[in-house]
C-alpha cells in the first residue's frame, strides 16, 4: 500500500506480510538517483548501499517515524513524484537494490554475525508429520530471500535442488512456508544455521520458515505444484 506527499517528495509503503509482520518505510528519491528510505524493521547488521542509504527506527510510531525522515534526510535535489510514477519508482527500485545485492552477495561475516542473532522464530527443521505441498511461495520478501539463496547454495555441494513453498502439516488448517531442500546427506546443521543468518536479515523478528530435506517421494509430489527455485548444474 502506497501513501504519497507530494509537496514533500516523500511517500510510504506499508509492507503487511504473513510471515515477516507489518512494517513502515519512508523513502524520498533524489535527482542523482539516489535514495533515503527511513523503516520501522530492524536493521540485520548486513553492509547497506551508499546510494541508497536505510535508517532504521523499529520503535517508531509513524507519526515519529515521519519526523524523523523530514528532520534527518539528505537535502538536496528531489525527485518529483506523483501518483502515476510511484509504481513504477518503487519496482525500480526494488530492482536496483536486488542487483546491488547479487552482484555484491553477502561475506562471511555478515552471514556469522546475522545467525547469532537468535531472535524468536526463524528458520527450523520441519517434523515428520504428513505434509500437502500447495504450492509455490511469492513475492518480492520471499524472491529477496530466494536470490539471497540461489547465491549461496553453490557453495555447499550437498544442495541439489530447492524450493520455496506453502505447506500443511498434519491436521493443522494453518498454511505454512517452507524452504524445501533435495540434500543426498539429508539434515545438515551448518546449512540450517547459515540459512537462518540468511532468513533474519531478511524478515522481522517472529517470522517463521520450517526447513525439509526432501525424501524422494516428496519432491515427486512438490513438483506438481511447485518449479525449485536453485538446481545445481550438472557437468
């Protein structure tokens, strides 16, 4: 949902998802082409673009969240916006950070230093109870974590293939997400930590991610509904 101010080249996006929760950010566009957005998520401690600088304020009401981005914000050139160019500015955007991020990834370091935020939820191994795959889970939070991955599975030889999909477990009527990996070693702890970095610098504090290692049997069934997003070349 977007909210603009024109006359203050400064618009919103509320972000409502099931899984990462709700979040503000306020954002003004430069005639450089740079950026400034001011958020209420939590920052992951992950290297930020120069160009596109990001203040974090998780404890921000949106009206102190507002002051701050006015008070706080570069002051140069704006971009002017209006209501037919949003939509287009924010994909933009959205598409310029993602290219930052891929062709930069993520160092050691920040992959460490993330994972031992242990906040509550994040990223857990699925049990063995009966699981229906419904389909493929999407979205631009879920194709950042998704690119974040297809990045890093290169380098762990054990990953065949991987999906992303929304699941039901057991009796439950609740719908799920879950990161469904193809691994001949089955469990892997290191993975599943380095995945969790991953997953909390992406999403907010709370949001969950169940992990399966796929039998046979149960990526015959995924494939039905669901294309993986990182399959290993073979040589």
């Amino acid at each position: 949902r977007f909210l603009l101010r024109e006359e203050e080249s400064l618009y919103a996006v509320v972000y409502e998802h099931e899984k990462a929760g709700v979040w503000l950010n306020l954002i003004s566009l430069y005639q450089d082409d740079s950026s400034v957005t001011f958020t209420t998520s939590r920052d992951r401690g992950l290297e930020k673009d120069p160009q596109h600088p990001i203040v974090y304020a998780p404890s921000a009401s949106p009206a102190e969240l507002y002051r701050l981005a006015l008070a706080k914000r570069p002051q140069k050139p704006f971009k002017e916006i209006s209501a037919e160019v949003i939509v287009p500015e924010f994909e933009k955007a959205y598409a310029v950070r993602m290219h930052w991020r891929k062709k930069r990834g993520f160092s050691p370091e920040e992959v460490a230093g993330v994972a031992k935020t242990r906040a509550v939820g994040g990223p857990e191994q699925s049990t063995s109870r009966k699981i229906q795959f419904l389909g493929d889970q999407d979205g631009p939070p879920e194709r950042a974590l998704k690119d974040s991955l297809a990045r890093l599975f290169p380098g762990h030889s054990q990953v065949l293939r991987a999906y992303l999909a929304r699941i039901k477990q057991g009796d439950s009527p609740a719908h799920e997400v879950a990161l469904c990996l193809v691994s001949p070693g089955g469990h892997d702890t290191a993975l599943v930590q380095t995945i969790s970095g991953l997953f909390r610098s992406l999403f907010k504090e709370g949001a969950r991610l169940d992990i399966i290692f796929l039998r046979e049997d149960q990526e015959v069934m995924l494939q039905k509904v669901c294309a993986p997003f990182f399959t290993r070349p073979t040589n």
